[in-house]
C-alpha cells in the first residue's frame, strides 16, 4: 500500500469526505443518525493523514451535520441535511450582499423562539471561537455561530438558506480572501462583536441584535473589500 500522503488544501479535504457521506445517504447506505466510517477507514480511503480526517471531522461536526460520541464513533446528524453544494458561481461578494439584508432581520425570529439550548449552542461556537489555535478553527466556529442563529429562528426555510450560505464560505475563493484580511487585530474584533451579538439575543432584545448583527457583517464586509 502506498503510505504517502497526497498534497491537499483542508478546504478540499473537507469537500472530499462531504459528498463521500452525502453520496452514501443518497444510495440509502447511511439513514440520518446512522453510523459513518471511522477515522481509520476514512483515512485509508482518501490515503490522507489521520489528522486530516480529524480536522475535517470537527469541521462538519461544528456545522451540525455529523455528531462525533467518544467511544461510539461518528454518526449522521438525526437531521440528516447537508449544505448545498451546487453554489459555485456564487461569489463572497454575492454573499455579503445576501447576508447584510437576511441576518439582521433574523433577530427577532430568534428573540421570539430561540431556546435555552439554542443559546447554550451559540455560547458554545464563541467559546470554541476564541479557544481556536488559528484562523482555520476561527472560521469553523464563527460560521457555526451563525449557522446556530439561524438554527434558533426554527423557520427551516431560514435554516435551509444558511446551509448554502456555508457550503460558500467552503469555497476557495473565500478562504483566499479570509486568509489576506483576517487579522490577529481583526479575529478579536470579530469575537467580541459576536459576544455583543448574543448577549442582545439573550437579553430578547431584538432591535438591540439586529443593530449588532449589522454593525458586525458591515464590519466585515469593510475589511473583506475595502469599502
């Protein structure tokens, strides 16, 4: 067996083992909350290192699509969605645009239904966020914030447009571009404006949310093409 390990950004990797797992569910060898591969497998299938696949793994872990059980292994989340794949012509702009006009309007969908799971979920991801060794697991978990604000609407048309919303920020083209603009300085900022974020959401403050989930994406939209 070849034990060389085939050169690859972690962004593909991720893709890789995304549609190996979305091609399983759609040939019905893998119902939502069924068992997925090991690490072990999934490594010596892709011939990719073990903490590739982990890295991977948490990646889709945080957003929601797979559940990982220490001593049990990995399983298909119950709801058994995975974001939409077919968005390669969208550009980070195009997304910016999107999420300028959709966030702040999600604020009082989620003052109204979020649960107290639902805050527990997003004081997860801040505190992963800000525990994260680089700008990578940054990424992961500030897009798991999101995804788990749109989560607490509990409007699944919502729901659905945010797992688009992330298979984008999977792309290359917006890697490239987080990885030019995103500063030490600037994660910072991004953190405490999203602790700013949920706190108006669980004080059931919707105008105050709103006013801070736009500060927040005009923020960074500035840094990201210097408007």
């Amino acid at each position: 067996m070849n034990t060389s390990h085939r050169p690859h950004p972690p962004s593909d990797s991720t893709e890789q083992i995304r549609r190996f797992f979305m091609e399983a569910v759609a040939q019905g060898r893998v119902v939502a909350g069924g068992q997925l591969p090991t690490e072990r497998s999934l490594a010596q299938h892709f011939n990719y290192p073990r903490h590739t696949i982990r890295k991977a793994l948490a990646q889709l872990e945080a957003e929601g699509v797979i559940q990982r059980q220490v001593g049990r292994g990995t399983f298909l989340a119950e709801s058994g969605g995975f974001p939409v794949n077919s968005l390669s012509h969208t550009s980070p702009a195009e997304l910016m645009e999107a999420r300028l006009r959709l966030e702040p309007a999600m604020a009082e969908l989620i003052v109204t239904h979020a649960t107290p799971a639902d805050f527990e979920r997003m004081e997860t991801c801040l505190a992963r966020a800000e525990q994260g060794a680089g700008l990578d697991q940054f990424e992961i978990w500030d897009a798991a914030l999101h995804q788990a604000m749109a989560a607490a609407t509990h409007n699944q048309f919502i729901i659905r447009v945010f797992d688009m919303a992330t298979a984008v920020r999977h792309q290359t083209e917006w890697g490239k571009l987080k990885d030019r603009v995103v500063t030490p300085e600037r994660r910072l900022q991004y953190q405490a404006q999203h602790r700013s974020i949920v706190q108006a959401l669980k004080a059931r403050d919707g105008e105050r949310a709103r006013d801070a989930i736009l500060i927040h994406l005009e923020h960074a939209r500035r840094n990201l093409f210097n408007y």
